[in-house]
C-alpha cells in the first residue's frame, strides 16, 4: 500500500499538470477533477495557455462551465485574436459564463481598436439575447 495521502495524491496531481507530456497533463487534470475543486479551477486556468489546442479546448469548458470568475480576463484577452484556432470555442465560453463576463466584455470593447470591437460586442449581443429569451447560460449549444 501506499503510504501518500490524499492531500499528497492531489498535490503530486498539481504538479503533473505541468508535465511535458501533453498525455500526462491531461489524464493529471482530469483526475484531478474528483478532488479539491479550487485547485481543479487553477489548474484548468494555468491550461489556457497550454501548447496543445485540445487541452486548451478542455480548460475553457472546465472553467466555463463552472462559472469560474478569473478565467473571465483571459478568456476575453484570447477573443480579440482573429486567428485563434479555438475562437468559437472562446465565444461558446463567453455565453456560457454570460452575465458573469458582461462587465469585462463591456470594458474590452470600449478599449479595444476600432477592428477588434466588433468581436466583443458580438458575444455582449448573444449574451443578451440569452438572457432576454430567459435562457440559462448551462443550456447553450457546444458548437454555437
């Protein structure tokens, strides 16, 4: 038998995110989805930057769909690259965490260039709609 706890296991979990292994990162996070929900949340923010676009697609469901309030800045902070692989991923985010990320989408488009506002004030417009039609943002289709 082991002689870890399970504060150990959720430690060693932590730091296994940040392997070098795209597979070992992922398994790592997904277990630690059965422990501590903070450390889940953290983790699954620091995975926003990962390399590998499917772990980044993992991170911003994990983080949407728990309402996690600090994921709200990078997300948007992602939504003004027009390039960005994962952009309708980004966008179904953003709705899903809705009034959640209204103020700082409010902010974002007031400060960005005159080309880029057109993105944020895309989502800030799907988010009110939702909310007008009384649709909770957990309902919102995956591939919108």
């Amino acid at each position: 038998m082991s002689s870890r706890t399970g504060d150990d296991w959720l430690e060693l979990l932590a730091e296994l995110v940040g392997h070098a292994s795209p597979r070992v990162r992922l398994q790592a996070h997904r277990l630690l989805r059965a422990g501590d929900r903070g450390r889940y949340l953290s983790s699954a923010l620091g995975l926003l930057d990962d390399p590998d676009p499917n772990i980044q697609r993992t991170a911003i469901r994990a983080v949407s769909h728990a309402r996690y309030a600090p994921a709200v800045a990078p997300l948007i902070a992602r939504l003004a690259h027009e390039r960005d692989p994962l952009h309708r991923e980004l966008v179904a985010a953003l709705r899903r965490l809705g009034p959640l990320a209204e103020d700082a989408l409010v902010r974002a488009a007031r400060e960005a260039r005159p080309d880029r506002r057109r993105h944020f004030e895309a989502v800030l417009t799907a988010i009110a709609a939702n909310v007008a039609a009384g649709e909770p943002p957990e309902d919102l289709a995956e591939d919108d």
